[in-house]
C-alpha cells in the first residue's frame, strides 16, 4: 500500500510533554467500526469490557539506553550518541548510533560525561563488533550481566521519544513517568505506552469486574521511533524486537477464548507479540524470539479481539497497525474527531480502545 494514505495533520501542540495526573484521567476514544465515536476517561475501562474478558500487558521495563560517549581511533575523539535497542548477549547489544559515519568495526567507545573523563571513572567501554546498515552496529561491551546493567544505569539516559525530547529535556520525572507500574523485566528502549495509563486504583475496578489480567513481554526497540522512509509498505523492513509468551499466559488466552471472553491487547507491542505467537487456527503458544511482524490493513488478526492503544505519529507503521484493525476509513476518521476535539497525542498523550472492523 502507499505510505500517503496513512498520512495526516497534527498541530503541534496537540503532542503531549507530560502525562495526565493521575493517570487514568487521561481521555479515551472508543472507536467501533460503523458507529458513533465515544469520548471516555481510561478509568472508565472496566465498564466498556465484559466479566470474562482478559487484558494483556506488555510488562518490559525501560532502561536508560541513550548513551553518550567519546569514539577514540589513533588517539583521536570523536562525540559518539549510542541508542541501545536489542540485547544479543550477556555483553552485547544492537544500537544505534550517531553520527554514523564516524563509526568503523573494531572502534573502541568510552561512554559517559566525557568532559570531565566520568567515562574512566564508569569503566563503561565497548567495541564496535560490527556495523550495518542505517547506522545499526553491534556494541561487545567489556562489562556483561548484572555489571554491564548497572553501568548502563548509571551513565545512561531515558531515551525520550524525538518529538518529545526536541522539545525539553529528560528529567528526574520521566525515570516514573515513562514506566507503567507493572513493569519488571528490563531491556525496553522505550515504553509500552498504553500502560501508561493504569494505576492501582483502575486494577482494583478491573478485579471487581471480573477482568483478568496476564502479562507478556516484548522489549520495545529504538525502530518504534524510526520513520517509514519507503513510499510503498512493501518495501519498509521492520527492526526485530526479542519477546516472550509463556506457556502459562499461552494457555490462559486460550481458555478466556473457550470460555467466550475476549482478549484485550494494551499496547501494539502486546497485540504484535501475541499475533507472533498465534497460528493460523487462532490458538496462541508459546513463544520466546524475536519478532519483526508488519501489520498493514488486510492483515487477519488470529489472537486479539480488542486493542487499547494511544494516537500515533502519522505514516508509522503504529498508524498502519491501527489501520489494519480497526479500519483506515475509520481510523483517519477517528484521528480527526481527536485532533478537533483536543485529544493529546504520542507516548504520554491520551488514549482509544478499537474495536475491529468486520472482516468482509
């Protein structure tokens, strides 16, 4: 398909800088195919789902992965920017970095304040294993495991989404704002915002509904931020992201479907997992690898019923998945009652809960 067709207008101050406090008080659009638009708060959740019905959650947790550093050949420096996106092994993670053609295999990096030399203090170091394309290389850290995570930690930074950090700063605020409360598994680059929107207070109302809750993980990479630069969806290569579906969570989906409950995806990052899980015949198993799944309309979604998502940047392949699922008629539609109407867009903005369009 056309990339244009997914294009749209955003005003830019419909881009949300901070979350809605609390923040379940952020809004939500509820979007059925072929009838009106309802504007909701996410607090309202339990009453737009039925007892029986499952919510997904992606529970990876952010780390802060925007590394600064210095990239030294023949004692000569060069400022290097290093967004890690995917770990391959106890001492190495794919990145990217910038610029990019400073960078040749066998580089040595030191990261850190390089203006005061912090980086030796850090001993956080890495070589540039390989380089590929589009500015992705392979970083072989000298640290590995717990060591090489808590280096990270204390030299890196919360990779705020471009259209947020152009903006303003990263600050002691985002290192709560930009992790749901659930999130326990480490190694996500940016957040699985929907989840943003939950807190204590909405978990309880969901219980006394009757909604159960089960929890995946897929570690969101830098390439969620990265444009569609093709013209044709065809020709866009999607970044693997590592995720897990367990047995357990496998078979608990399956028995809420068996049971004619419905299971609910929060976040794209969860609906993408569990579609990477699911077969042809629908039945969800386990799963443990990475994925690179490009949802476009005409897609037949195998393992997801209904989606809470936020508004997402237009030509994205975000933007495209929604597309696929609830329709992109319905979807720009929806996109421009949201605009008018004040809605606040992208990671901390507001949120919608689609449901599907009929398959024809």
């Amino acid at each position: 398909m056309r990339v244009d067709l997914f294009d749209f207008e955003l005003p830019d101050e419909r881009i949300a800088l901070r979350p809605a406090q609390p923040r379940d008080a952020a809004r939500m659009l509820v979007v059925r195919p072929g009838a009106a638009l309802e504007d909701r708060i996410a607090r309202e959740l339990p009453d737009l789902l039925q007892p029986g019905d499952a919510l997904v959650f992606n529970d990876t947790r952010v780390i802060p992965a925007q590394l600064f550093g210095e990239r030294v050949r023949d004692g000569v420096a060069a400022g290097i920017g290093v967004t890690l996106h995917m770990r391959e092994a106890g001492d190495r993670w794919r990145a990217f970095v910038r610029p990019a053609k400073k960078i040749l295999a066998g580089d040595r990096i030191l990261f850190g304040e390089t203006a005061d030399r912090a980086c030796l203090i850090a001993g956080l170091a890495a070589t540039v294993a390989e380089k590929g394309e589009a500015g992705e290389v392979v970083l072989a850290f000298d640290l590995a495991g717990p060591a090489l995570d808590e280096a990270i930690a204390r030299v890196g930074h919360i990779p705020l989404p471009p259209y947020i950090a152009s903006k303003r700063g990263e600050d002691e605020r985002d290192r709560t704002d930009y992790q749901t409360i659930y999130a326990r598994e480490e190694g996500a680059v940016a957040a699985p915002t929907a989840g943003l929107h939950f807190t204590p207070e909405l978990f309880e109302r969901l219980d006394a509904r009757g909604i159960a809750r089960h929890f995946v993980t897929l570690h969101v990479g830098a390439g969620t931020f990265l444009p569609v630069k093709a013209d044709d969806t065809s020709d866009h290569r999607m970044h693997a992201e590592r995720g897990e579906v367990s047995a357990e969570t496998a078979n608990a989906l399956n028995e809420v479907r068996a049971r004619g409950g419905r299971v609910v995806a929060v976040g794209t990052t969860s609906l993408r997992l569990l579609e990477s899980a699911a077969g042809e015949d629908r039945i969800i198993r386990p799963f443990n690898a990475p994925t690179s799944i490009f949802i476009t309309p005409g897609y037949r979604f195998r393992a997801v019923d209904l989606l809470m998502t936020n508004f997402h940047l237009p030509r994205s392949t975000l933007f495209m998945l929604v597309s696929a699922f609830s329709g992109l008629e319905t979807m720009r539609a929806a996109y421009e009652h949201a605009i008018a109407t004040g809605y606040r867009f992208y990671s901390y903005g507001d949120a919608s809960l689609l449901f599907p369009a009929e398959i024809a």
